[in-house]
C-alpha cells in the first residue's frame, strides 16, 4: 500500500526520478498522488487524483525543476479519495512530508497541536506528522532533531521522508514497521519504499530497520540512529533485481506475463531442493537442530498466502506426520494464545512486510514461542530478518496485485518443507524422495500444458461475465484452491464469489444455486472423486450451471450445464499447484471480459503495510 520516493541529486533534477520511481510502484495499489521539491526558493507541490501519469503531466506543464524532492502514491486510509489528503503534506511552507503507515494516536496529536495554533487542510493522520516536525524545528532542533522528536510522540506503523525548505542538501528519514530502502548513486541518494522503483538508477541499496532515523545528504547517510538512539551501519546489497521484470515485454498486462512466468519460477524454486535435497540447511543453518525439536507447526498469513498455508497444512500432516494449525494473522494476535516453545511458527508473505502478519509474529514471540520460519519472495525484508529461520521463493518480482507466481511458488516450498520434515522425522524413506523430487521436475512441463487451457478458459469468460455472483468447490487438498479461485475472480472482476468444501453444499450453499449462479468444481481424479460427483449431482438438480475443472484420467463428458476442462493427467499430491493455473487463467479472462484493471484492481495493495 502507497509508495514512497525521494532523492537528494547534486547535478540532476530531481523530478525524473520522482515521477518514474511512482509510476514503478503503482502495482502496490493507489488513488492519489504527488511530489513536492524545494525549487530554490519555495517548495513546489503538485498532486493530482488518479494514475501516477496525470500528476508527472502537471510537473511537466509547470516546469518544476530542483535537486532534492519527494513524492508518494497513496491509496486512503484517514479521509477521502481528494487532493487536499494526497501527499506530500507541507507545514507552514517550511516542511515537507510523506507517509506511509498509520498514526494510531493521530487524533490526540491533532488536538495539541490545534492548541498550539495549526490548521489542518486534510483529514489525514499524516497531516499531524508535517506540523509536529515544523513544531519541533522552528523551536531551534535541527531537521534531525525535529523528526527524532516527532517520531518520540507517534504510536503506531510508519515510514517517513521530511524536506525542509531552507535546507535543499539533507532529508531526514524514518522507518518504523512500514519497508523503507535508502539507495546510492554517483553524487545523489535515494530513497523508496520498494526496490523496483530505484533499480533503474541505482543497485546500491540499504534497507533500514525498525526504529531507524537517518539523515541523509547527496554523499549518502550521514547519520544513522537505531531505536535505541545509538549509533549503526546497514550494510549494502547490490541489487539482483532484474530491469527487464519490471517490464512487461510482449504482454498485456503484467498479470498475464506472470502466469506465464510460473513454469521457470517453479523450476527455479524447485531447485532448492532438486540441487541440494531435501535437507534441512535449505531452510537456514539452525535448522537440522530445530527441526528435531519441533512437534508441531503453526503457520500464519493473510490473503493468498492464508491459502497456500491452507494447502501446506495437508502435505505436512500427510507427508511429514505433524500436526499443524493455520491461523489468519490479523486474527491471531487479538486472542489468547497457549504458546510451546517445541512449535515452529510460520509465517508466509510475497513482500515480507506485510503488517499483519508481521505483528502476528510478534505477538507469538512475546507469548513464549522461540522457533520461527518465514517463507518469503523478497530478500532483506522484515519478516525474514525477524526469523530464526528463512526460505525465499524464486519467483522473482511480482507487480499484478493479484498474487499468481507467488503462490504457486509459496506452494512449492511448503510441499520442499513437508517432504525434508517428513525426512528428518523419518516418515519418508529414500524411496520416497526420489519419487517426491520427481514430481517436482515433472511439475513445470504440466504447467506448461495447463497454460495451453487458455482459449478454453476464455470461451468460460464469456458465460461468466454477465453473472453476478459464482461458487467455487473442492475437497481435500483442492478446495483451498477453491478459495483461491474465488479470491482471485472477486479481487479481478469485481464479481461475488464464494468457496465452499462440496461437502458442505447441501448445509446452507445450496440455497443459492440457480441457474444465474455459476458453480466451478475442482475435480481431479483422486480418492474424493466420487465424493465430488455426488455432490455435482446436487448442484445439477437445482439447476446451476457447472464449469468442471478435471484432469485426463477422470470420466467427465460435456453435457447441458456441464462443461468440462481437462489439465493434463493427474500429478498426484502436485495436483493443486496445476490446478491453481487454470483459476487464475479463468478470472483474468473474465476482467479482461468486464473490461476492469486487471493489473490493479480497485481499492486493493500489493503490499499491505496498514492494519
């Protein structure tokens, strides 16, 4: 959720940077957005409502030129979708700010600082941060001083980037439960909420930590103090991000590219346990002690990744014998929990910032759990550093909003995580992984063959479209697929769409089925087949319309009301990740069908920073 960029550039101006770092974050999910920069004598700022391109083409017409700025895309939190509560918020001319996060205790602070004579032109809760530093610097602090005391006051998640106007060579920074990166050029320094949006100007980057205040000039960072006010270094990575990911080449939309990017993100993914095996250093050097120590596993996580946990939790159970609970995150930390410190906590995000799942994670450690793992798609990020342990997937940048290679990768990881357990445990024997990593270099070809149902899944689109609400089923290991499906056919198409275990139909669901309800089965040639038939028979004497997602193996014909779709042959206990594909691929052709924003779906962030 929102984007922040800035920069301090000794030669250039500044504003190049600013509107094509924005328009690289615009995937994260916004409404407004704006930059400010000190232009010699005053701080220009131009907002606008809308795409990232309206506001560039107002800085463009008014000629807005200097060398150090800010900007941000933001998607509404406190106040309206309205140009008066897009950042960047100046106070009293003189300060400059932006934010992403929440002020939780914003309101408390609007009042003293009403007291104190400000006026407020938004509803935001950033607001309070602009007046609160200009507060703190025209008593005499410096612009560090003056943030470091601001911040003192705020409770709650953010990331900040202050300007002053009297000051064009420093801003001042600060991170506090929201990602924020500091990267370095020849003569300038930038800095970003998200690597992409830097990685066409620099590789060199720093990423702060929790309760980081930095101050930072053209030459790089200056001063740098952690929560505890005492000096410290980040180190710096070199960026492996790939220029050309954040493109979208020959495709329509970068959705679209990045489902058919999963046969290599699975491959590449799957490496990590075909090169190396399935042992337990793949998950980090303490983890052949911890593995022998655990008895049982909790995994949380939020949206899509809750499903991959969902689907995790039955190859852990069936493969490596351990138990294992699924908690959303952003339920977890507000009830009791009994902690055992013989439990492993995962936790599961494509961004690793996810706010939620982040605090989840606190909260479990401050109940008694010691043992954690994070499953994760971006190196440096807070939830891995956060860990005793950690995995990242290979799936390489993700900019849709909705989750695709990311999952599937997600999925990949946990059946490497089930199969290693089950060895350690002694569950699996040599056998066994032999005939576990075959299925995982089979995996890619049958996504490829599963991506081959496109124009299939198009004609289905067309049925779709029109409809106002669906119904997803599965069971067993599938139906966490069917909650997908329905995720992912809600977040595109703005259609209502439900998931159900087919068992559970004839307990409250099927009182909605008619024939205006279309009802997709996951169907694979397994043990629950028949189980699943019987329960499509239901569907059928009610009238609904069914869309049979299948594989080769199975007897399913093409009748009225029943249309059929075949993957390829059943793949065994891999079966979910192949038909995922065929979910994704059917709701990307019902948006482009209903003509919505398949890329950013409306109201929705790729990274969700806020509670």
């Amino acid at each position: 959720m929102c984007g922040i960029v800035g920069a301090i550039r000794t030669n250039n101006n500044v504003v190049d940077f600013l509107t094509d770092g924005l328009q690289r974050l615009e995937y994260r999910g916004y409404d407004s957005a704006g930059i400010a920069v000190q232009t010699g004598s005053e701080i220009t700022r131009v907002r606008r409502v809308g795409r990232v391109a309206l506001m560039a083409q107002a800085a463009k017409d008014e000629g807005v030129f200097g060398h150090i700025g800010i900007g941000h895309t933001r998607w509404a939190t406190h106040g309206g979708v309205t140009e008066p509560n897009a950042h960047p918020h100046i106070s009293g001319g003189l300060i400059a700010v932006v934010h992403n996060g929440i002020i939780e205790n914003f309101e408390s602070e609007r009042t003293r600082l009403e007291e104190l004579g400000y006026t407020f032109d938004s509803q935001t809760d950033t607001e309070v941060i602009a007046h609160s530093v200009h507060h703190e610097y025209t008593q005499g602090k410096s612009l560090y001083q003056a943030v470091q005391a601001a911040c003192a006051r705020f409770h709650g998640a953010y990331a900040i980037a202050v300007i002053a106007n009297d000051d064009p060579t420093q801003m001042v920074v600060a991170r506090m439960g929201c990602p924020l990166l500091v990267a370095f050029g020849d003569d300038e320094t930038f800095i970003a909420s998200d690597v992409s949006a830097v990685i066409a100007f620099t590789r060199k980057v720093t990423y702060l930590e929790d309760g980081d205040i930095a101050l930072l000039t053209s030459a790089g960072i200056q001063t740098l103090l952690d929560k505890d006010g005492n000096e410290a270094k980040r180190a710096v990575h070199t960026s492996e991000l790939s220029l050309a990911s954040l493109e979208l080449g020959l495709h329509s939309h970068f959705m679209q590219k990045e489902i058919y990017e999963q046969p290599k993100a699975i491959a590449d993914t799957a490496e990590i346990f075909l090169d190396g095996g399935f042992i337990a250093e793949n998950f980090g050097d303490d983890a052949p002690a911890i593995f022998k120590t655990i008895n049982s596993i909790k995994i949380l996580a939020c949206g899509t990744s809750y499903y991959a946990a969902l689907t995790g939790k039955y190859w852990l159970e069936s493969i490596a014998k351990i138990r294992c609970d699924v908690e959303i995150a952003s339920e977890y930390r507000y009830r009791d929990v009994i902690a055992d410190d013989k439990e492993l906590v995962i936790t599961i995000s494509q961004s690793g910032e996810t706010l939620d799942t982040m605090e989840a994670l606190k909260y479990a450690v401050a109940q008694g759990h010691t043992h954690s793992l994070s499953i994760c798609n971006v190196m440096e990020s807070a939830l891995p550093r956060s860990s005793s342990l950690a995995i990242y997937t290979r799936a390489g940048a993700e900019i849709g909003v909705a989750s695709t290679k990311a999952f599937t990768t997600q999925l990949v990881i946990l059946f490497g995580l089930a199969v290693t357990l089950g060895r350690v445990r002694g569950h699996v024997s040599e056998a066994d992984l032999e005939r576990y990593a075959d299925d995982l270099r089979q995996l890619p070809g049958s996504i490829q063959h599963a991506l081959n149902l496109e124009p299939q899944l198009g004609v289905w689109a067309q049925k779709f479209a029109a409809k106002p609400s669906a119904l997803f089923l599965g069971r067993g290991i599938h139906y966490p697929i069917a909650l997908e499906g329905a995720l992912k056919l809600k977040e595109l198409t703005y259609i209502h769409a439900e998931a159900y275990p087919a068992g559970e139909l004839k307990h409250g669901p099927l009182a909605l089925v008619d024939e205006n309800m279309p009802v997709v089965v996951i169907a694979p040639n397994d043990s629950l087949l028949d189980k699943v038939k019987a329960n499509m028979q239901e569907v059928g004497a009610r009238g609904g319309e069914l869309f049979v997602l299948t594989d080769l193996d199975s007897d399913f014909t093409d009748t009225e009301g029943v249309h059929v779709i075949r993957t390829p042959r059943h793949i065994g206990v891999l079966s979910p990740i192949v038909h995922t594909i065929a979910v994704q691929l059917l709701s990307y052709h019902v948006a482009l069908v209903r003509g919505t924003d398949v890329d950013k779906p409306r109201n929705l962030a790729k990274s969700v920073t806020v509670e």
